[in-house]
C-alpha cells in the first residue's frame, strides 16, 4: 500500500514571521490527519525555525535543494549534512526550476539523491517534460533519461518521485487526469526496470498547477500517490483543502 504523499514547495516565498504564521494557522487544521504524510519545503532561512515547531507534529519537513559535496570551500551552498542537522526529513532534487535556471543536469542531480541519502535524508526526485518536449513526441525519452541516469545508485527506500510536467508549474494549466496517469503508469514501468518489485512501494506525486479543485480527480489516478505544490501550498487554507483530498487512498 502506498501511503499519500502531499508536500508543499515554497519556493522562494515567506520570511520566517511568515512561514510561522503560516504553521500557525495549519497545524491545528491538519492535526487529526493521520492516514498521509504532509511535509512542508519552506526556504533555507526558515528550516530551523520550521524544524522546533514541527517536532512531534504529523508534518514533515523538507529542504528545497542542497550541495553534492559534504563540506568545504563552496561558497554559497548548503550541506547535506546540515539539513539532516537542522531537522529535515527530506530534501527536494532536480526541481526543473533548478535545472532550467541554475543548470543542473541528470548527473549533479544524482550526486545530489546519493549524497542527501547517504546523510539519512530522504529524497523527493522531480523529472517532467517541457513544453517543446512533450509537443516534439519525446515526453517518455525524456522521463526515461532524467529516471535511468539521475536514479543510478539511488536507493528506492528513501526515494519519493514528482512528475512535474514544466509546461504545467506556475501555469495554471494542469495535466488532465488521463495525461498525469498516462505518465505516471510509465514512470512506474520505468521504476520496475530499476528497482523491480520495490517500484510498487514509491510514491509517485503529480505536480503542475494543483489546486482544491483539481486535487480530487488528479488523485483519484490509479498511479498518482500524492502532490507536490507550489502556488496553492502558499495559504495554509488552500493547501488544507489539498491534504484533505477526497477518494483514492490505498492504492
Ligand atoms: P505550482 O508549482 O503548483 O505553482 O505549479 C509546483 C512545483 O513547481 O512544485
């Protein structure tokens, strides 16, 4: 059985007086939630504040990236080690913003994945198509490109995989319920060919344009196990509707 998964991606939003409001107003509306995990990636500056807060809650936290070294003269960067330090559970790799705007290919995002899981982190692996990609007819080369050589030596039990389509991120235009299963089915395929019967456990979360609305339906997918939100994770009230999506649990 596969668990749901529900995480919010910040980006780089809220200052710490606003990431404690935020948990201010959400905690208490998700408290009774018991039967998925919730996690939240609020920016750098906010992950110690975030991390005394949370402990003991039934939200987990996650950082938004990380650097592939364990420490030294990398100005700038943040540590795998310091995030496990810090109270993190789990660590965002691959984010297409990071691979659009700060270069990052399939071998620094996998040296990524090794190192945050070689320092007891878990890991939320994005991969999606771009517009052009999809439009060209190469959307499943390009998943199975960003899977095959971004999971190497990756290890599937602290493994969590986002689909998130760019053309749909920030767009308000989301992938329908037929088009997020269709990809998400072969990325499960994809995941049988690297991990074999351990495939069945990953959770696969669809991100691109979540909201309340569309919440229900995109999860209701037979392989869609979760979300990964960014604008709607934004104001605890939208983001609570988005955890209590309704209908298919236990897949
Ligand atoms: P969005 O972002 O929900 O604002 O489209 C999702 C993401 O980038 O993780």
């Amino acid at each position: 059985m596969r668990r749901p998964f529900i995480a919010a991606n910040w980006k780089m939003n809220k200052t710490v007086p606003e990431a404690m409001d935020f948990v201010y107003a959400f905690l208490p509306a998700v408290a009774e939630v018991k039967d998925r995990d919730i996690v939240l990636a609020p920016p750098f500056t906010s992950l110690f504040a975030l991390a005394e807060r949370l402990a003991g809650t039934n939200i987990g936290l996650s950082a938004q990236n990380l650097f592939y070294e364990e420490k030294g003269a990398f100005t700038g960067e943040v540590s795998a080690a310091m995030l496990e330090d810090v109270g993190c559970d789990y660590v965002i790799t691959g984010h297409s913003e990071r691979r659009q705007y700060f270069l990052e290919t399939d071998e620094t995002v996998n040296r990524k994945a090794k190192i945050a899981q070689g320092n007891g982190l878990s890991v939320i692996f994005c991969i999606g198509e771009s517009l052009n990609e999809r439009e060209a007819g190469m959307t499943y080369d390009v998943l199975r490109r960003q899977l095959r050589n971004g999971l190497s030596e990756v290890d599937v039990r602290k493994l969590v995989v986002a689909y998130e389509p760019v053309w749909a991120i920030g767009t308000g235009k989301t992938a329908t319920p037929d088009q997020a299963q269709e990809a998400h089915k072969y990325i499960r395929d994809e995941l049988r060919g690297i991990y074999k019967n351990d495939a069945d456990s990953v959770r696969i979360l669809y991100g691109g344009s979540v909201t309340p609305e569309n919440a229900d339906s995109l999860m209701a997918c037979a392989d869609v196990d979760g979300a990964l939100v960014g604008g709607a994770s934004l104001k605890p009230d939208s983001f609570e509707k988005i955890v209590k999506f309704k209908g298919g649990i236990n897949k």
